[in-house]
C-alpha cells in the first residue's frame, strides 16, 4: 500500500504532465520513492520524460515553466543526451529528466533501476516494454546500476539523496 504522501506526489505529477503537450512527450513516468509508495515529508518528485526526439535545454525550460514549475535550475553535465531540470511546483521539488526516445532505448539495455519500479502516467507502450524487458536482467545488474545516476555525473544522484534522506547540496546553474 503507498504511503498517503506517495499517492499526494503522484497526484502533483499528474498535474504536471497534463500540462506538457503529448506530441512532445510521448512517455511520462515517476521514479524514486514516489513509484516505490514510500515517499514522505522529505521527498520530492522525480520523473523521466521521454520525447521523440532530442530537445535543447531552453526547449526544457520552457515546458517546465508551461506546466506550472518555478525557481527553475539544472544540474549536472550539460554536454551530455540528459536534459535536468529542477523546479518547485506547490512548494514541492521537482525533479524532470528529458530523453529522447533513441537514448532512452540505449539507456534501458539490460539495465535501468529508476524504470524498473516506475508509474507511467503517459505511454505509447514503451515504458511497459522496457520494463517487461528489464525482468529478463539479472537483480543485481540492476542494483549495480542503480548507483550510478542518470546521466552519468558520478555524484549527486537522486539515488543518493533518496537513501541517504540527507540533502546535499549539488550545483545548480540558476534559471531566471
């Protein structure tokens, strides 16, 4: 049974891709402890966003601040596929991974925690395919995987920050 807050979170990213055009993002699918149902006061709300083809940061910005977002920031290497982009909506934090369909493909080949427990709140069959494809990977090819954060930085996972339920503070290029 979920947690009261994981079912609350759920609700919120709903709200947020609702709002984000379906020709632009064909899969929308929450991660982290909201997926797993044991998200609480300390959680924030993390998803992955997969569109047809790659958008510019600028284009993720956009869209997040279309769908309500504010104080928005991003994170991380910025010469990579991964698009991240940090906002609050409500007072909560958000958290949108933008991929494009090819490099989600590429990302889900025998690996891929944060998809294996994830809720689709927007489909054309892939997040399904990707997951029943994942069930034929070892657990602990996952688990192993699951240490490393999407997009590849090396630090400051959502993984870890989860686990730990401390939060650290990463570096943010502030969005005006």
């Amino acid at each position: 049974m979920p947690s009261a807050r994981s079912i609350e979170l759920l609700d919120l990213a709903r709200r947020i891709v609702d709002a984000l055009p379906h020709d632009v993002v064909s899969e929308a699918a929450v991660t982290g402890s909201v997926s797993r149902g044991v998200a609480d006061e300390l959680s924030d709300v993390e998803m992955l966003l997969v569109t047809p083809e790659e958008l510019s940061l600028e284009e993720c910005f956009e869209l997040a601040k279309a769908a309500g977002l504010e104080q928005l920031n991003t994170w991380g290497p910025q010469n990579v596929p991964t698009r991240r982009v940090f906002g609050y909506l409500h007072g909560v934090p958000i958290e949108l991974i933008w991929w494009s369909r090819s490099h989600a493909e590429a990302a889900f080949k025998g690996s891929g925690d944060a998809i294996v427990h994830a809720i689709s709140l927007r489909t054309v069959g892939d997040v399904k395919r990707w997951q029943a494809d994942l069930a034929t990977v070892p657990v602990e090819t996952i688990c192993e995987e699951a240490a490393m954060p999407w997009g590849g930085s090396g630090r400051g996972s959502a993984t870890a920050r989860g686990s730990s339920r401390r939060r650290t503070s990463r570096p943010l290029l502030r969005r005006d």
